[in-house]
C-alpha cells in the first residue's frame, strides 16, 4: 500500500506539502494541489485516519446517539447527520441508547477517545452529567435544552398551530391529528 512519501515523490513535492494538500487543502496552490491529488489516486492512496489522528488530535469522526431507530423522527435524523458529515469528509458512529441513562452514560464512555464531539437526541441523563463530557468534547444535545450546552428541541405545538391556521385559511373545516404518545424525557 502507497505511503505519503510515495505521493510527495511521484508529485515531485515534499512530504509536507503533499500532507497539507491532503489534510488542509485551502493551504496549497492549486496546480501542487491537482498534482499531489492526481499522484495519489494513480497510485491507490488512501488517508489512513487513524494517522491523521495521530497528527491532528481529531479522528475525523462524531458520535451520534439516538433511543432508537424504530421512531421515524430519529431514523430521519440519523440519515440526515451521515449526509452532511459526509459532504464535509467526516462519519458518524451512531449508538442506540434504548431511553436508558446508564447506557447513554456508557456509550458516551466509550466513545469518547475516538470521536470529536457528540450530538445526543432526547439525552435522560443528567444535566451535570452532561455538562461533565461537554468538558471534554463538544456535546450538542437535540430534542432537550441544557444549560451550558449547545441545545435545540422542535416546536411542535407552535407547528402544528401554524400548519391547522393555514388549513383553515384554505376552507378546511374538519382537522384532524392523530398523536402518537412517546415516553417523556427528565428535564433536568
């Protein structure tokens, strides 16, 4: 398998440019940049991340932990979250916590020397346990607000009144909504 040193030598650039033009592409002109691109894909190379780690501090990849995937609006967040890190080059490692504090505390855990940050949907556990990881690695925390953190949660009720006033406006008389009860989150 072709090393760096491989790349730098058929691009006939040093090591460290060829470096840069894989990892911080924005710092290398153009033409060193198609050059050391071109060597790299005639010779099959391939960024070994665990390297780039080694050098950057970043595995390149974040976590994303989820109650489940059986409910539609996490399923759809999960796909959402691997398009768009995949468009910026980085992945996702998705955890299935069941609802359960001890195994969101244990994913988080576990996951925490080899992802750079976390995005956590409908987080139980406690807010100070919470805040504890974002310490060390970013934590944004969806569908819940935390204090101290970067959160969000979706609007539904508002929603749904935008979406009922807009029916109405249109001559609808008879609205329905059928609501599918899910257990409730602790915020603490």
């Amino acid at each position: 398998m072709p090393g760096l040193e491989d790349v730098a030598r058929e691009a006939g650039v040093s090591v460290s440019t060829a470096s840069r033009a894989m990892s911080r592409p924005s710092m290398v002109a153009e033409p060193t940049l198609r050059r050391v691109r071109g060597a790299a894909e005639r010779l099959g190379f391939r960024v070994n991340p665990a390297a780039r780690a080694l050098t950057t501090g970043r595995s390149g990849f974040f976590a994303l932990l989820v109650p489940d995937l059986d409910n539609p609006f996490y399923a759809a967040t999960a796909t959402a979250a691997q398009d768009l890190a995949g468009e910026d080059g980085r992945r996702v490692i998705i955890a299935v916590t069941g609802g359960d504090p001890e195994r969101e505390a244990q994913a988080l855990a576990e996951l925490e020397s080899q992802v750079d940050g976390f995005a956590i949907q409908s987080p139980v556990g406690s807010a100070a346990a919470l805040k504890g990881v974002h310490q060390r690695k970013p934590v944004v925390a969806i569908n819940r607000r935390v204090s101290g953190l970067t959160s969000f949660t979706v609007d539904t009720p508002g929603g749904l009144g935008t979406i009922y006033d807009r029916l109405v406006e249109l001559g609808h008389r008879a609205v329905s909504y059928t609501h599918l009860t899910l257990p409730t989150t602790p915020y603490v």
